[in-house]
C-alpha cells in the first residue's frame, strides 16, 4: 500500500526520478528561461520565480545516486546567465521539514549560487488557504511554479491570486487522478471544495455521474480552465499518462499575456509524445513507442553531463 507524509505526498515520490518527472521539469525549466528572457530586461531591477512545494532539490535512489529535481535545475539556469544573475530572486518553500533541510544543502551545494545578486530564500511553511493574500501582493513580476505531488494546499483561488500582480504567470501541477477519484467519495468532499470552492465542486459531482472517462475529463478541465479565464488569464494544459496509459495529472499553465502564452504553446509542442505535422500531441504518454518524450528525457541527461562538465565556468559567464 502507498503511504503519504502528513503533507499529501508520496513517501517513496523522491526515491526515483521518473520519465513523466524529466518532462516536467523540460517544461518548467525552459519556460523559466523563456519568460525571464523577456521579464529580466530592460529597466527593471528585478523579477521573482517561487516554488512553494519544492521538495529536497534531488531524487536519491536505494544505491545512493542523486538526480537533480526542479529547484536546483532553475538555480543552475540562473548562474549560468549573466542577466539572470542580476536580475532574478528566486524563492523556494518546503513544508515538510526533512526535505526542507535537505533543499538547503542542495542549493547551497550549487557551483556559483554565490555569484546571484539576490541570494535564494528558502523557507519551511505549510502552504494554505491563508497565502492567498500573501501571493497578491507579490512586489514584483513573478513565475509561480506549485506542485505539492498531491494537491493539498493547492487551490484554483491560490491560482487565480497569483494572476492578479503584474507579469505573473502560473504553472500547477494538477492531481487529475485523485481529484477525479474524490469527487465521487462524499468524505472528501471538504478537501476537493478547497480545491475547486463549494459550488463549483457540487456542481461537478452532479454533471460527472454516469459519464465515460473522456467525458468527466473534459467536465473537470473545463472548471479549472473556466477559474483560470474568470482571473483574465489564458489557460493552456498538457496531459500525462501512467505506464498503463490512464491519466494522471496535467500540467497547468496561466498568463495574461498571449505572446506568454504562445511561448509556452512551443515549449509543449516539443514536449508531446507525438508531433504530426508540427502539431503535437499535448500529453506524455510512455506506453507510445515513438514519444518524442524519450529522446526527450535522452537529451535531458545529455544536457545535465554538460552542465556538470561546464560548472566550474559558471560563475564568470557572461552570456
């Protein structure tokens, strides 16, 4: 049986480094580089990225090896570039405390993270509904990144708090599976009105009875999209499939701009499993033979040799 942390997440999640999670992290990590390419310019003194479940920095397999998770992939991105350097603060949050302390030591542990003009903030705080507010009145242009490997913490108000500031954008990590399965479980329906508010959430558990599976996918999507347009912002989701070919979890995306929004149109297209005609897919699906996704994740562990080989330069680059 699978046991969960007091936190929602999955006690094993960090233990291994899964395909679905390298293409998670091509999509997050080339949309940072993306959007601060634009955000980062100009007059402006500085630009935010916050990950508020960041978990440890690493996944840590039963003989010891490490991969790098999202956290410490963004922080290399931004000692890699000058501009980022100078520019970018980026603040990372980890409730659950063992992993908080092992993200400490993986950020610190990063060749150049002392060159930043705004070194890291690393916090330990429970994520709830009470951080609306504090994500409204983010001071400057913003990308939230929130994934809590579940979705306790997580809610399409959090979301749409996010979209008010100037220049933010959102990615979420959507726990479809789950959410699905609990729509249908009246003991937790407390836990899936916080996601979506009461009368959205009773709503979807009368539209969904005897619906096919495609069907009470497109009903649950629609709420979140139709949350994401009500804070004026433009919705884009990217599926992902488990090994037995079920849905899973999508990935989210938010901005008010659309010039944004076509930038990260491109960077899911490259991520797709399939691409016919230029059009891709819009999912990762392993059970796909020909997935881009794994010449994908194969260029992933190309690019992580060559940033480790690279390193020790980081520090005086000044591209």
């Amino acid at each position: 049986m699978t046991e969960y942390t007091k936190l929602g997440v999955e006690e094993a999640f960090f233990n291994k480094l899964r395909e679905g999670s390298r293409i998670k992290q091509k999509i997050v990590t080339g949309y940072f580089v993306a959007y601060n390419n634009v955000m980062a310019r100009g007059r402006r003194e500085k630009v935010g990225y916050a990950d508020l479940f960041a978990g440890p920095g690493v996944y840590t397999d039963a003989n010891g090896d490490t991969h790098k998770s999202i956290p410490v992939l963004v922080c290399e991105a931004t000692v890699f570039k000058e501009l980022f350097r100078k520019r970018i603060h980026l603040w990372f949050n980890e409730g659950d405390h063992r992993h908080y302390e092992r993200l400490k030591g993986a950020i610190a542990a990063i060749e150049g993270i002392e060159t930043l003009r705004y070194a890291p903030t690393v916090d330990n705080k429970i994520i709830t509904a009470r951080w609306v507010g504090v994500l409204a009145r983010l001071p400057v242009p913003t990308l939230i990144f929130l994934d809590p490997c579940g979705y306790k913490g997580l809610s399409l108000k959090l979301v749409a708090s996010v979209l008010g500031g100037f220049g933010n954008d959102c990615i979420f990590f959507f726990n479809y599976s789950r959410i699905n399965m609990k729509l249908d479980l009246e003991i937790m329906n407390r836990s899936i009105d916080e996601f979506f508010e009461r009368d959205t959430a009773n709503a979807l558990r009368t539209e969904i009875q005897n619906r096919k599976p495609p069907e009470r996918e497109g009903i649950i999507l629609t709420a979140v999209k139709s949350a994401i347009r009500q804070a004026g912002a433009i919705p884009l989701v990217f599926r992902f499939r488990s090994d037995n070919g079920r849905i899973s979890h999508h990935l989210v995306y938010a901005s008010k701009e659309s010039r944004a929004a076509n930038m990260m149109k491109s960077i899911l297209r490259t991520a797709s499993s399939t691409i016919s005609e230029g059009v891709g897919s819009g999912e990762h699906n392993p059970r796909d033979r020909n997935a881009s996704g794994l010449l994908f994740g194969g260029m992933y562990e190309v690019e992580e040799r060559l940033l480790s080989v690279f390193a020790r330069r980081f520090g005086s680059t000044t591209c």
